[in-house]
C-alpha cells in the first residue's frame, strides 16, 4: 500500500504468454517484482487480458513504465527504450491484448489522467507464434530489460543506493 505523499509509480507489463516472445513484458514483470531492489512505492500490474480496467487503475501514476515485447526492426532481444512522443505515434486497433498501449495512452488523455511520465522498455521479439516458450534471443535479454527497468525506477525515486544491492535469483 501506498503511503500519502509518496510517489505513484506504476509498472505495467504487458503480453500474451501463449504467443511466445509476446509474453516477456509479463515475465520480466515477474522477475522484477521479485528483485529485492526494486522500490517499495512502485506498485505492479499485470497487464495479461484486462482490457479497460487497466485504465482505472493506472489513472492515478505519476509515472508509468510499460514493459512489452516490441516489433521494431532490432535484433531478437535487444532491448528498447521508447518514451510518450514515441509511443503517440503507434497505431491503436487490433493486438494480442484486449486492449492495446495506443489505446490505453489515449484513455488515459482523454481522461485528463495521463501520468508525468511514460516510458516502455521493451524487447524485440523473434516469434510470436504459438507457444509458451520465450526464444533463446528473448530469454537471455530479459536480464538487461530487468536491470533498465530498476536503474530506470532508481532514477525516478531518486535511490540509486537500492541499484548496489544484490539481485534476487530469478
């Protein structure tokens, strides 16, 4: 729970795990929530088939961090950094969520509850084709998404001393 007067931070993950690279956001979401570094004011969202809840309940953040797989050109596995201008200019309509980052953006807009700031770190996927499986490429770049995602938090909450303390075992 959230103490009155700390900042709001949301961290969304995003992702189908039955389409194998779409599901990462979710994990790395997982391995996150388990690091012992990670900021007790943030509060986690599982973002997996909640459609227009998701805007509800992310409509009080100050900031929010978005974690996703991501279709852009990269190398499988590379991990991405797209702040609010980047993410205006991607096209809303149909996905492997109910409901799509575009269109979460543009609720929240129209709500007048838009955060400060909205940053989604995400990985390029390599297969989004049937299965739980991550690939070998998205696997081993959730590890670096994790670690942006903390370093990231840190900045945010103004602790970077949480970034030196170890890691748990994911």
């Amino acid at each position: 729970m959230r103490r009155v007067g700390e900042p709001s931070i949301a961290v969304l993950g995003m992702g189908n795990l039955i389409y194998s690279d779409d599901g990462a956001g979710l994990r790395a979401l997982w391995r996150l929530d388990k690091d012992p570094r990670l900021p007790r004011q943030v509060e986690m969202v599982d973002g997996s088939g909640s459609g227009l809840p998701l805007v509800s309940r992310l409509a009080g953040a100050e900031r929010l961090l978005i974690l996703d797989a991501v279709y852009i050109g990269a190398p499988p596995g590379a991990v991405v950094r797209l702040g609010e201008e980047d993410l205006r200019g991607l096209s809303g309509g149909a996905h492997v969520h109910e409901l799509g980052i575009p269109d979460l953006i543009s609720a929240l807009r129209l709500m007048g509850r838009m955060p400060r700031e909205t940053v989604l770190l995400g990985i390029q996927a390599e297969s989004v084709a049937l299965g739980t499986e991550l690939s070998p490429a998205v696997e081993s770049g959730l590890g670096r998404l994790v670690s942006e995602s903390l370093r990231l938090l840190a900045e945010w909450t103004g602790d970077a001393s949480r970034l030196e303390s170890p890691a748990a075992e994911a």
